[in-house]
C-alpha cells in the first residue's frame, strides 16, 4: 500500500502543477478576448483565428485543470446530504463513486477520444471556418484531459481506502478551500470592519 500512496501523491503533485499552469491560460483567453473586441470595434476587423483559439484556451483549462479540482475536493457534490453521515460513511461513498461512476465514465470517454484524437492528428484537421486554426491540438486535449482525471480518480481511491485502513489523514482528501459558509462568514466580517 505504501508504493500505492507514494504513487497518489505522484500524481497529485503532477496534477497540481499542470492546473496551475493552465490557469494562466485564462489571462491569455481574457486578453485574445479583450485586444479582439478592442479591435473589431476600433478598426472594424477580426479573424475566426482569435475566436477559435478562445475556445481553445477554455477547453485547454477545464480539461487539464479538472483533475486538480478533484484532487482539492472542489467538484460537484450534495454536501448537504453526505455531510449528515460520518467521515468514515462518506469516504465509503466516495469509494462507490470512484469505482462505479467517476472511474467508468472516464475510461469510457478515454476508449472513444483517443481514436477520435488520432485520427484527428492522422488527417490534419483544419477547421472548416474562414481564416479557422488546425483543430487537432484542441481534439488531442480531450483524451490528455481525461487521462489526467483517471488518474486523479486512482490517485483519490487510493487515499480513501488508506484512510479506510488507517495508513492516511483525511486532510490529504478534504476540501483545501473554504466551504460556501466560510466565505459567506468571511465576507460578513469583512462588511463589518468596513
């Protein structure tokens, strides 16, 4: 178990960096995003280039930062329904999830993407758009984007089931960011200084 853990901690590390990273492509799309509307309206031009490489850029950042979100805890869950149960109930049920839903559907995406990927790269796919970018760049993030998440999937199961024999803390799983209320609180204490 211990080679296991040291592998999940591998791939959290690996993920933490590349969501990091991309999130500076968000700066990139608000400025292609920016200098286009800036440009569009002053000389009254544009190119489809800098509309496609905006959606480029955000699926670049949800399909390479997702794994990350799910190693911080930070993904789409009913709290108010899982959080009545005990730790140990609910690192019972993330199990579940992880078994039959997050790791299935993944591996399910990742088995049709990268033939869709490939035969993308294979052709040379050029969008079909005047002035339009190559478009396989974009189709080969989608099977890196779920790879990584398959990973990140591995990596949480690992942690869980740690927990579940006492070999991890459940810090290295729980939420690293402030719950909704945390920041309803924070911003009430903020008001009131003002």
């Amino acid at each position: 178990m211990s080679s296991l853990l040291s592998f999940s901690r591998f791939i959290d590390t690996m993920n933490e960096k590349i969501g990091t990273t991309i999130s500076w492509a968000l700066l990139a799309a608000v400025l292609i995003c920016s200098g286009n509307a800036l440009v569009r309206y002053a000389i009254n031009t544009s190119s489809n280039a800098w509309l496609e490489i905006q959606w480029y850029l955000f699926g670049a950042i949800f399909l390479l930062a997702s794994a990350n979100t799910l190693k911080r805890n930070e993904h789409v869950r009913i709290d108010v329904v899982v959080g009545r149960f005990s730790k140990r109930t609910q690192v019972w049920i993330d199990v579940f999830g992880f078994i039959f839903f997050l790791l299935p559907a993944t591996l399910l995406i990742l088995y049709f993407a990268v033939p869709f990927a490939m035969e993308s790269v294979r052709n040379q796919e050029v969008s079909s758009n005047a002035g339009g970018l190559i478009l396989w760049p974009a189709k080969v993030l989608i099977p890196i984007g779920f790879l990584l998440l398959t990973l990140q999937g591995l990596s949480e199961l690992v942690k869980r089931i740690g927990y579940l024999q006492g070999l991890v803390d459940a810090s290295e799983f729980e939420k690293q960011a402030p719950s909704p209320a945390e920041e309803i609180e924070a911003i009430k204490a903020a008001n009131q200084i003002n």
